[in-house]
C-alpha cells in the first residue's frame, strides 16, 4: 500500500471521527435550543391561566354582575356555537380578505414610495409633509368621507385598512433603505453596478431586515384597518359587523367570543410573518 492511500485512509478515519463527535454535540444544541423555547412559552401561558382563573372567580362568586362581565361558560358556549355554525369563520374569511387587500395595496405603493423618500431628496421633501400630515389623522375620521365617495361595504373598508398600514409602512421601510453603509454603495458603484443589480443586490438585501419589521406589524395592523372600515363603512359580513351586531343586542358573551377569533386571526397573520421573516433570513442569510 502506497504512502498516498494510506494518508488518505486516515484522512477519511478522522473526518468519520470528527463527525461522531460532532453529532451527540449537534444534538445537545437542538435539545437546548427546543428547552429554552418551550420554557419561553411558559410565562405567557401561565399568565394566561392567572388571567383565566381570575375572571372565573370574579363572574362565579358574583362580584361582578353579568351585564359588565360575562361568564367563562357563557363566552365558550357563544364560541362553540359561532364556530360550529360556521358563523366565525364565513365573518372571518371576510376580514381576512379585507386585510390581507387593504395590505397589498399598502406594499405595492410603500415600497416603491418608501425607496424613494430614502433615494431621492426632491421626492422627500415633496412628500414627506402630506406623509406627516396623513399619519397624524386617525383612520376613523378618514372612513366617513370614503363613505360619502366611494359607498359602503367591501372598497371603503379595502382602502381604510391601507391607509392603517401605509403610513408606518413607508416610515420604517424608507430607514431600511437610509441606514446602509453609503460606503457600500460608493464601492459598488465604482465596480460598475447599474441600478437594477444595485437594488437587488445590495440595497433590498440590507434594508430587508427593516422590511421585514415593516410587514410584521402592517399586517397586524391591517386587522385594525379592516374593523374600523367594519364600524364605519358598515357591510353585511365581517368580524367587525359581528362586534356591532352583538353590542346593539347587548350580548356581551357573542362579543367576548368575537374579539377572542380576532385575536386568534390577528396572532395567525403575525405567526405567518414570523416565518416569512425565517425564510428570508435563510434566502438572504
């Protein structure tokens, strides 16, 4: 046997080796990582016990009377109906939908909008006080004149929840875009780089980060947009109709079950941006 092959026997001995080693090291990693999520999880699910434990005691023993606080039996039984009938998620789907609209539009318009305000002064300055100016006017004062110019239902409530995530949107994406390092872009330039490879390359990816943050809470938000266009520009469908429904019957157990679907539906739109916010840290990571 020749010297070569005997060194790469024991190359080959020793990756095996390295491995080995490496792997109960590997697997030791994940299970501390698993432990440390899973005991982070514990906190909120135990203060939500705490929070549970108190509102059964204060309805059971009638120190708070029913007209103000309803029974953990009387919310349940509301929920299981609604969900059963199908009536939670045929609202539900439709606020999903206003949401999800009103932000896509709000992404469509930000992100070309928010680049700008970062990249070119005569744009900012142009803009940046009607986007101020905007900001400070809540939504609900804005919903009735979109009543009076564009009716009720489904487009007023598309545009209110827009208007809900736009502004913020735009604010957080724009710094995205203003904190790169301009020495990159100074070195990038010097190579040669046009705008297209440069906003693709090397602006998006930096400013992703900020984005990113950007989507999480404009989609949030949008589930906000969406039930105050409900409120206001009115509907026959939506969570936000139900909320309204069960406050003029006076029925507080239907309310408390609404807004806890909401809750649900606000906490899966923000897990779904989680992950969106993984895969691009794996993308462009």
């Amino acid at each position: 046997m020749s010297v070569t092959m005997l060194k790469e026997e024991e190359r080959a001995v020793a990756k095996e080796a390295q491995r080995q080693l490496s792997s109960p090291r590997k697997r030791a990693g994940w299970s501390l990582r698993t432990a440390a999520r899973l005991l982070s999880a514990l906190p909120p699910v135990m203060l939500g016990l705490i929070l549970l434990a108190s509102w059964y005691a204060s309805t059971a023993s009638g120190g708070v009377p029913a007209y103000q606080l309803p029974s953990v039996a009387s919310v349940s039984s509301a929920l299981w109906s609604g969900l059963s009938s199908g009536l939670f998620l045929n609202n539900a789907w439709v606020t999903l939908q206003e949401s999800l609209g009103g932000f896509l539009i709000a992404l469509v318009i930000g992100l070309p909008t928010a680049y700008g305000l970062a990249r070119w002064w005569p744009f900012a300055a142009t803009v940046q006080p009607y986007l101020a100016a905007g900001q400070a006017i809540p939504a609900i004062v804005i919903a009735p004149f979109l009543v009076i110019w564009l009716g009720y239902g489904f487009v007023p409530t598309l545009v209110v929840c827009c208007l809900v995530v736009f502004f913020s949107f735009v604010i957080t994406s724009a710094y995205g875009f203003q904190s790169i390092d301009s020495s990159l872009m100074d070195a990038a330039r010097v190579e040669g780089a046009s705008f297209w490879p440069m906003l693709t390359r090397i602006e998006f990816p930096l400013a992703l980060p900020a984005i990113m943050a950007a989507v999480r809470a404009g989609l949030t938000l949008s589930v906000t947009g969406a039930l105050v266009g409900e409120f206001v520009a009115g509907g026959e469908q939506g969570l936000g109709v139900l909320v309204l429904l069960a406050k003029n019957q006076y029925d507080l157990a239907q309310m408390f079950a609404t807004v806890g679907v909401l809750a649900c539906l606000a906490a899966m739109l923000y897990g779904i941006t989680r992950g969106l916010t993984w895969l691009t840290e794996v993308v462009y990571g």
